[in-house]
C-alpha cells in the first residue's frame, strides 16, 4: 500500500511579530503604525501627535520581506 507523503508537507507559518505590526489594506498595499507615539507625549506639539496617527504604508524596500513573513 502506498502512502502519500504530500500531505505530510508542513504547513507556512504566518511571523506572529509581523501579524501584530502590519495590515494590508484593501487594495493589497501594506501600512504600519509610525512611531514615537508611545511616551513622552507632554514634549511633543499637538500637531505632532496628530501627524502621528495616520498609519503609514510600507516603503517599497521592505514591502517583500513584510510580504514574506505575513506568508503572502
């Protein structure tokens, strides 16, 4: 009798720092939260902070290796 070894492949992993850190939008694009937003908060304008909110998208240098640890 044979067995069929395909199914014993293991399967991909997503990198479970990745999945916390980046989201993929609805077109497929990649964003992230910036930083300096964590502390230190009474030093920084208003303005700042604000500017700080909006997520970012990932820069075209890092998009295929975030790409690969979110196993896409």
């Amino acid at each position: 009798m044979l067995i069929d070894r395909e199914a014993n492949v293991p399967k991909q992993k997503t990198h479970s720092g990745a999945k916390k850190r980046f989201k993929v939008t609805g077109s497929g694009k990649l964003t992230h939260e910036q930083a300096n937003r964590r502390h230190l908060m009474e030093s920084k304008s208003s303005k700042r902070t604000r500017r700080l909110m909006a997520d970012e998208p990932v820069s075209k240098a890092d998009t295929k290796k975030v790409n690969k640890l979110l196993g896409r």
